[in-house]
C-alpha cells in the first residue's frame, strides 16, 4: 500500500463541504486504511468590513483540495462518488504530488498558520484614503510598507505641510 498526495478538483465554494463528505463517508466505507488525510491549504488574511478588522481564511488554491491515499480501484471510484468533487488532477489517470510538491505545500501552510496577511497588498507611491483614526478622510501616499507589523508610513498634507502618519493596513483603503 502505497499513500501518496492527489489533487482532487471540487466545485468552487464547495471545498470545505467536499473535504467534510469525504471524511464522512471514510468509515462508513471502512476506508480508513486508504484515505488518511484531506487537505485544504488555507492561509488567514486581514481585512475591514463594516468598519471593523476581521481575520478570515482563503484558500490557497481555489476548487482544489488534497487527498493522502492509496490509489485503488475502490478510492478513485470513492472520491469521484462524492458531492462536489468534479475529478482527478489527470482525470482517468490520477497524477499523484512529487514528495517535494506536497513538501512545499505542507511548508507553506505551516509558515502561515500564525501570520495573518492583509488581503490588500499596497505598493510605495500609492495614494490611499485613511479610514479609521484621527485622520479619517484624508488623502495620502505611502513612503514607507513594514510588511512584518503591518504597517504604512503614509504622507498626508495637514495645514498645507506633509506630515507621515503610521497607520495599520486596516486604517487605510486604495483610493
């Protein structure tokens, strides 16, 4: 018995509810032998809604889920029987993940299990709009990204000079 990593192709916006069928059905099935673990890499991002910082999950690969296990007859028909799922990455011929594929995957979900990304990347010389603090409403340019806190060094004009502000990547928006 050989367990290795498959790509299964699920329905966009069904993933969680694939991977939750397939772990469903592996006892009642009694395949508990041949499928040991499905995945969704996932990684947390920041963003505002409604004036407040909300973390939430994306996916890393959308309509994509991983599947460890041995690839028989009864698996492949197993997987493709559930809702949701639309096939195999190789269709008739299941093309399992390279030992160093599933190792970066694995290496990267665990990097970014603890950071919370922003959703909204922002470049130097970029104007935003401030929306949160006690500079709401106005205008600047980002001179300076720190990644690492989160933070923007932005230049506003306040009384006709430029003044930076360091604010949080929630406290702005692109205008």
């Amino acid at each position: 018995m050989a367990l290795q990593w498959y790509v299964v192709k699920a329905m966009s916006g069904q993933e969680r509810k694939v991977k939750s069928n397939i772990e469903a059905r592996i006892p009642v099935e009694e395949l508990g032998a041949y499928v040991k673990r499905v995945l969704i890499p996932t990684e947390n991002v920041s963003e505002v809604k409604g004036g407040k910082r909300t973390i939430t999950s994306r996916l890393f690969f959308p309509g994509y889920i991983l599947v460890e296990m041995d690839l028989n007859e009864r698996t492949y028909h197993f997987v493709r029987q559930t809702n949701g799922v639309l096939g195999f990455l190789g269709d008739q011929e299941p093309i399992p993940l390279k030992e160093h594929e599933i190792a970066d995957i694995l290496d990267q979900i665990e990097s970014k299990k603890e950071k919370v990304k922003p959703k909204v990347m922002f470049e130097v010389g970029e104007t935003v709009k401030v929306t949160e603090g006690p500079f709401v409403n106005f205008n600047g340019v980002i001179d300076e990204i720190n990644p690492d806190k989160g933070k923007l060094k932005v230049m506003v004009s306040i009384f006709g000079r430029s003044t930076p502000l360091e604010l949080e990547y929630w406290q702005v928006e692109r205008t």
